[in-house]
C-alpha cells in the first residue's frame, strides 16, 4: 500500500481523511462527526464517499470508513465480521500497533466501540466485545467471528467511493467461515448483562 494514493477521493474528501491521522482521530470523527443510521440499519450500505457526504453510518458503513482512512495512511484496510444470535451481527475494523490489535467501529452501545491496540491475537480483541454484546431482553449474544477480510479484494467495485450500496461485502461476510467462541454448554449457562452494565451501553444511544 502506498501513502499518498488520492484512491480516486476528491481534494476535498482527502482533506478530511488525512486529518484522521490516528485510530483514536478517526474513532473521534466516528462518535461526533457522524450521526448513528438506525433507523436505515440493514437497508444502505454506503461508501466512505457517501458517509463522508451524508454524515450518517451504522456499524457496517462506519467499519468501512474507519478502514479505508487506515488505507489513506498506509494501513492494510482490515475488518472482521462479529455473529451474534438474536441480534444483530457487528463489523469492526482492525488494525495493528506494535504487533498488537486493536480496533474502531460505530456502534449505538457504547460499549462496542474503539478498543486500544494491547490484545495479542484476534480472539483476545474479540472476547474484550463479549460482556459488551447483548441484546434489549439483557442477553449475552456474540459467538463468533471471522478471520480479518482485507477490503483491498473489493477495488474492482470501487468499495472506497462507490455510489451504490456495497451489499457485495455483506453477503461476503456472511458467507466465509466464523470461528465459534463458546461450546453449546457455555451458551445455555450464561447470566443476564447486569443491569448497570446494560444501562452503560446504552448512555448516548440513538432510542
């Protein structure tokens, strides 16, 4: 990856993604910059181009924007899928930092946002989510993840500026093998999110 690649944005729109010059900048520019896209969750699937120019995101357009502003700044453009049951599933882009993962990412809990890169492996990044995944009856719902996809696979549709919607990429996600992080006995004896925690994850929400 070469720094300095306009990858076909305007002055204008690599203005703004160059002075995202950090994970912890572009997770800023995430939480205040963009609103939460709840109420069009599942029905777009924009482009950086178009989250840039609308100002909105959901976990799976914010996970994409974070990863081609890694792109801009000579970072390989990372994500990884997350698979819940009984919700829904949530995409994260990764990134490394002296050997180590971390990740950036939209989110309506606030609890399943930016993580420092500290965690050795994907699995150490993904399990620090667990307690943080729950769904509106309090239940405890990821299982599994993906393997990091490398959005540099999807250039031939123009994945960074396109102005349609990037289903491609979901039915992607959804179709390439996840690893599971809990054995069926773990899963029926999990507890409820505590209820401070549930009400954390939920300051700032988007009703």
């Amino acid at each position: 990856m070469r720094t300095g690649n306009n990858f076909a944005f305007t002055k204008e729109e690599l203005s703004i993604l160059r002075r995202l010059s950090s994970p912890e900048k572009i997770q800023y520019y995430l939480d205040n910059d963009l609103k939460y896209n709840k109420e069009l969750d599942g029905e777009t699937c924009r482009s950086p181009r178009r989250v840039m120019r609308d100002r909105t995101a959901h976990c799976m357009e914010g996970a994409l924007f974070a990863a081609a502003v890694l792109r801009v700044h000579g970072h390989r453009p990372l994500i990884i899928d997350l698979e819940a049951v009984r919700d829904d599933d949530h995409i994260l882009a990764v990134f490394k930092r002296h050997g180590h993962w971390g990740a950036i990412a939209k989110s309506n809990y606030s609890g399943l946002r930016f993580r420092e890169p500290v965690y050795r492996t994907i699995r150490e990044l993904v399990m620090s989510y667990f307690e943080h995944y729950y769904n509106l009856e309090g239940e405890k719902t990821l299982r599994a993840y993906s393997r990091p996809v490398d959005l540099s696979r999807f250039d031939s549709i123009n994945w960074m500026t396109s102005e349609e919607d990037l289903w491609e990429i979901g039915r992607y996600l959804c179709a390439i093998p996840h690893r599971n992080i809990l054995t069926p006995e773990m899963a029926r004896s999990l507890c409820r999110t505590d209820e401070r925690l549930y009400a954390a994850g939920l300051v700032g929400a988007v009703k």
